[in-house]
C-alpha cells in the first residue's frame, strides 16, 4: 500500500530497538543522543511496519547476530522508481538454533 492508506492521525511515541541496550534508542533527544525524546508519527497498530532510514547497527553488515536468540530482520531494497525488492529473507528461528548444543 501506500503511506496515506494508513491514516493521518498522529501520537507521540519514543522509538527504541529490541536490544534492550542504553544505546538502543531510535528517537534520541538533538544534542543529546542518550537522551529520550518523543517524535509524533502516524498512529500504529499491532502488526504495523516502522522503516527506518540509515539505523546503523540495525543493518546487516553491522548487527550483532541474533544477539538475544533474535532472528536477522528481512532487507529491502527501495529502488529510485519507488519499487521494493526483497534482498534478504526474513531468517527462520529454526536457523538460530541449529548450532545450539545440549
């Protein structure tokens, strides 16, 4: 879809990652980049899609692998015409644990 398909109405959230980490913060406050700070975006729903442009450790070449059993995100290639190709699967939480041992 598109981004007006999903509404105009807004809410201030603070926008943070799944590593639990002091560093792991996607809004931080100007100047301040372990400081908390609230953004107004579009309103999410459960199951909604954030992209984030340019999020530094979240990337592929730099994320920790499934650090906390978390599984590597799908990449998405966003072309110049706007057209999306999907350049890396969404890995299978089978995969994270094939290398576990008893």
């Amino acid at each position: 879809g598109k981004s007006e398909d999903v509404g105009s109405e807004e809410e201030s959230v603070v926008v943070v990652g799944h590593c639990c980490e002091s560093g792991d913060l996607m809004t931080p406050e100007s100047g301040l980049p372990e400081s908390l700070a609230e953004r107004a975006l579009r309103k999410a729903e459960i199951g909604d899609l954030l992209v984030m442009d340019g999020s530094g450790a979240y990337c592929a070449g730099m994320s920790t692998k499934n650090y906390n059993s978390f599984p590597e995100a799908p990449e998405v290639l966003v072309a110049k015409d706007g057209s999306v190709h999907l350049i890396r699967a969404r890995q299978p939480l089978e995969q994270i644990y094939q290398n576990e041992l008893d």
